[in-house]
C-alpha cells in the first residue's frame, strides 16, 4: 500500500508587483493555515516518509510551518520540477523518480497541477469529498491517496483512493469551536 498526499501551497501574497511568481511569499491567511494542516496531519498520523517540494518560496513555507506541528522531520527533497502548473505529469514522473522505497510521499506544490494530478489518480473513495475535491482545491489543502501498489511507477490513473481531503477551512472551524460544542 502506498499513499500520496498532495498538498498545495498556502495563501500567498501578491502585494509586491515587483516580485517574481518564484519568490512570493505567504500572506497572513496562508501563515494559519499551514499549521492548522500540520496539526491535522499529527492529529490522523498522517506523516509522510519523504516530502518532494517546489522551490517556490510559498511552497517552502508552506512545508515548514506545516511541518514544524508535525513532531517529526521527514525527509525533504526540493524538486524544480515541482514549480509546475500543467496536468501533473512532471509531479508524477518526479514522484517516481525521486520516491526510492517511501511508502508515503508528500507532495508540495502549486494548481492546476495538484489538482489535475489528484483528478487523474483517484477512482474510488467517499463520494462527497470526490465532489468537493472537484469543485474546487483550494490554497493550503491536502488530498491524501491511497494505492493498492508495492512501487510508485504501478501507479495509474484512476487507481486510487481518496482517503481524506482537507481544507484549511474546515480546520479552522474545529479549532474556532470550543470543547464539547
């Protein structure tokens, strides 16, 4: 079994013009929500065994603010091929490039690319966070995808299983809410 966790980049900040895309860094929105998705990760033991990263400045902040809730340092890979905004191929041939014997491999990266991945990979799971995966994959979520495969180049398209599909949003709500609400 391995699983996939696609994870695309917080909020990111466009209020310097003068900046290239690569080096925008997150808003204060974005600076949440990477933790809360840290947190929730702990929380379900979701930790991946290798993390593949754009080398965007948003991505990598995106993974260190969500990582530092994590407890644990797994191993992180910056991967230029990750600042990709196709249809997920460079994602797919990079994952299976770089992911050795990882069972479960995080991918850090940007839309359209997370999400078309995400699309093309999943065939099963619950109904309603499919859906909710399809309308829309916002800044800072985390899709996570189970395989019936023992190495990442059996992977194909419409093999697996969405597991879980969480957005910062959601997250925000439970911790907003209090204890025994």
């Amino acid at each position: 079994m391995l699983r996939l966790f696609l994870f695309r980049h917080a909020k990111s900040s466009w209020t310097d013009p003068g900046l290239d895309d690569h080096d925008r860094p997150l808003n204060p929105r974005g600076a949440k929500a990477a933790p809360l998705v840290g947190r929730f990760m702990r929380a379900q033991k979701l930790v991946p065994d290798l993390v593949l990263c754009s080398p965007a400045r948003r991505a990598r902040e995106t993974w260190k603010l969500a990582s530092a809730e994590l407890g644990t340092a797994p191993r992180l890979l910056i991967e230029e091929a990750l600042y990709d905004f196709g249809n997920g191929g460079r994602i797919l041939d990079t994952l299976r490039d770089k992911a050795d014997g990882a069972k479960s491999v995080m991918v850090v990266g940007h839309n359209p690319s997370i999400e078309r991945l995400a699309q093309r990979l999943i065939g099963k799971g619950d109904a309603k966070l499919r859906k909710r995966l399809t309308e829309k994959y916002p800044t800072g979520a985390l899709a996570v995808i189970a395989f019936d495969a023992g190495d990442w180049g059996d992977i194909e398209d419409g093999k697996g299983m969405l597991s879980a599909f969480i957005r910062p949003r959601d997250l925000a709500k439970e911790s907003d809410r209090k204890p025994g609400t």
